[in-house]
C-alpha cells in the first residue's frame, strides 16, 4: 500500500520527514529501546483529520498487506515491547513494517553473525506469540490517551536510556581499555537526564492528548 493512495483529504500522514519519526531515526538513547526492549514504531501512521478525539485514540496504522487501518493503541500500554521484526496485523497476521534507529542498524550490521541464525529460528514462534498477544488486547477495551502515565515513560525509559547509553555504556568502554570510573560526572549526568526525560514526557502528554 503505497502512501500516495492514503486519502490526504481524510488523513494526516505522518512519516519521514516527520520530527517525531526523524527523532525516532537519529536519537541514540533509542537504541536501548529498539534491541533490548523490542519497542517500535511503525513507518507509515494515518492521523483522522475529521475527529476531535486525542492524536493517540484517532492514530491509525495501515497494513500494506491486507490494507487494514489498524488502531495505534492495540500496540500501546501493556503491548508496547517485544516487537523486535515489527508489528503482527491482527487481520492478516502479516509483517506491518516499522521504523529502525540508525545506530541500531549499525549494531545489527557489526553483530550480523550473533543474531541472524537465532532470529531465523524463533521468528515464526514469535509471530505466534504476537497473534496471541494481540488476541488478548481485543479482548479488552482499548487504553485512554488520558489513563496513559507519560511522565513515568519519559523519566524512566526516556531519561533513564539516554543515561544508559550516553553515559554509562562509553564509562565501561573506557574501563574496558584500562582507564578508571568517573563516577562523580556519571551520577552528576543522571538528574540531567531524568529531567530531560520529565521534559520529554511532558511533551508527549500534550502531544497525544490534543484534540486538534
């Protein structure tokens, strides 16, 4: 499903050159995220230009495959990890294609030959588990942008990640080739980014609650 057959008069589509999805791409603190935490965003969203409810409740994500628009909240709270190859249409049980931080990529392509052989191998199990997932999530009612704690995810996977991987990760290299810890500037960094993360999370809160 090409973007140029979305109807633009019913919808926003947002993709590359979006700030949002350029944020995803280029941040490094994403790559916590993406490789460990298996959270994904895709790479085409359809946002209804004609509801007044929050940007998360009227955010649609379109399978290229069966051509469904698939709510955005079936792969919010509570199923917002483990997504490692993308996002399992509930419909068509086919690959929905999502978006890779560059610097996930360039850990992907140095470590190839440590992941390749076991991802061949647990990809169909893990389709399965994603349809099962999935079966449980529209068992439910889908979540509130309201009843989403955006705070609590900026301080503490935003914050706490570009903490990770900024600080601590390039400490242990050093270690690692013989130099010592700098442990006060690598505390001193940590209130910096938890505030950094309680600014992101501030943001997205009025990000996905607006009406318009």
């Amino acid at each position: 499903m090409n973007p140029i057959q979305y109807d633009k008069k019913r919808f926003k589509i947002q993709a590359i050159p979006h700030p949002l999805v350029l944020h995803w791409v280029l941040n490094p603190g994403l790559i916590f995220n993406e490789l460990i935490l298996g959270q994904r965003i895709p790479k085409v969203m359809l946002i209804d230009k004609g509801s007044d409810k929050p940007l998360m409740e009227r955010t649609y994500v379109p399978c290229p495959h069966c051509e469904t628009l698939n709510d955005y909240r079936l792969w919010g709270k509570g199923n917002s990890f483990g997504h490692w190859f993308g996002f399992v249409c509930p419909i068509c049980h086919q690959i929905i294609p999502c978006l890779w931080n560059i610097f996930s990529l360039a850990i992907l392509a140095i470590t190839f030959p440590l992941w390749y052989f076991p991802a061949r191998f647990f990809r169909h199990r893990w389709i399965e588990k994603e349809k099962e997932r999935l079966a449980n999530v529209l068992e439910r009612p889908l979540i509130q942008a309201k009843t989403v704690d955006y705070l609590f995810i900026g301080i503490v996977y935003f914050g706490g990640s570009m903490w990770l991987i900024l600080e601590i990760l390039p400490q242990i290299w050093k270690v690692l080739h013989g130099s010592e810890w700098d442990l006060p500037k690598m505390f001193a960094m940590l209130p910096i980014w938890l505030m950094a993360g309680f600014a992101w999370g501030l943001i997205m809160r009025s990000w996905m609650n607006r009406k318009r």
